[in-house]
C-alpha cells in the first residue's frame, strides 16, 4: 500500500521538535542574540545602580531589575531550547502535486457564515503563530482544520466562539 505524503500530527512533533520556517529561526535567534548581548548589559547595569542606592530590603529599582534579569534569563533558556529542536518547515515532504495545504501554505478561505470578504492564512508551526500577520498555528482548530483541504473544499471548524463554515478558494 502506498504509503500517504500528508503529514500527519505524527510528523508534526517528535518529542520536543518544534516546526519553524527559515524565517521563524532566523527571529528566534535575533532574539535570543539581542537578550544575550544588549539586555543583559542593560540589567546588569540597573542592578549596579539601585546597589548603589543602599539598602536594599525597600529598594524598588533593585527588585524591578531582579524580576526583569529572571525574565530575561528564563526567555533565553526557552529561545536555546527552541533553536536546539527547532526542525525547518522547508524539511518536511510537502503536498504541493494535489494543492493540499500543509504547514508553509498560505490558504485563500471564504467565511461561508458571514460572507464576509476572503481572507488568507498562513499555516506555521506554533512558534511563529502570528493572528495580525495572519499566520496561525497547525495547532489551533482553523490551522488543523485547513491542513490537507483543498481548493474548493467546505470545511466546519469547531472554534472556540462556534462552528464556522468555510470554503476553500485557494491553496498556495
């Protein structure tokens, strides 16, 4: 039996793994880069000023800075572990022979329930989910739902404020 080229929630994630684009790698290490170099300098040097300020058991600035340098410190450990298990979209066997959207599509959708004007998505991994920019996750119930759909297909997504028919006017 031929063995299916649709990814599937298997694929999705192995162990840690987290699915990312070119892109998406490149922003989490820009973060990680500035929290490293330029963040921590800047901590450091407001606990040098609220140490010299005296006592330190009222001292506001001191405890602000404490909190922001755990803050700081806790994101870099989570940035590290992303990069470390970080698997590139562009890695994975795409579907594109059928049109099917998969992780990296970007699918043209049309809200059949309010006939509202069509909107485009851009499936990614939950680390880059991005509603402004319209890139939600293949994790969320419209990113599950549109993975594998294809031009033409009526789809019903459970959302979280109800069921919301669409239909699929584009995959690319």
């Amino acid at each position: 039996m031929p063995k299916s080229s649709k990814i599937t929630d298997d694929d999705l994630v192995t162990g840690d793994e987290i699915l990312v684009t070119k892109e998406g790698l490149k922003r989490l290490k820009d973060e990680l880069d500035h929290l490293k170099t330029t963040r921590r300098q800047e901590v450091a040097q407001r606990l040098k000023e609220a140490i010299s300020y005296g006592d330190l058991s009222e001292n506001a600035e001191y405890e602000e800075a404490k909190n922001e340098q755990a803050f700081i410190e806790g994101r870099i450990i989570e940035l590290e572990q992303k990069i470390k298990n970080a698997k590139i979209i562009a890695d994975k066997k795409m579907i594109m022979s059928g049109k099917a959207a998969d992780i990296g599509s970007t699918v043209t959708v049309r809200n059949k329930t309010d006939r509202d004007e069509p909107q485009e998505f851009t499936i990614v991994g939950s680390t880059e989910a991005d509603p402004v920019e319209h890139k939600i996750s293949n994790e969320s119930p419209i990113g599950k739902a549109l993975l594998g759909a294809q031009k033409g297909d009526n789809l019903d997504v459970d959302t979280p404020s109800g069921i919301i028919k669409y239909e699929v006017l584009k995959v690319a």
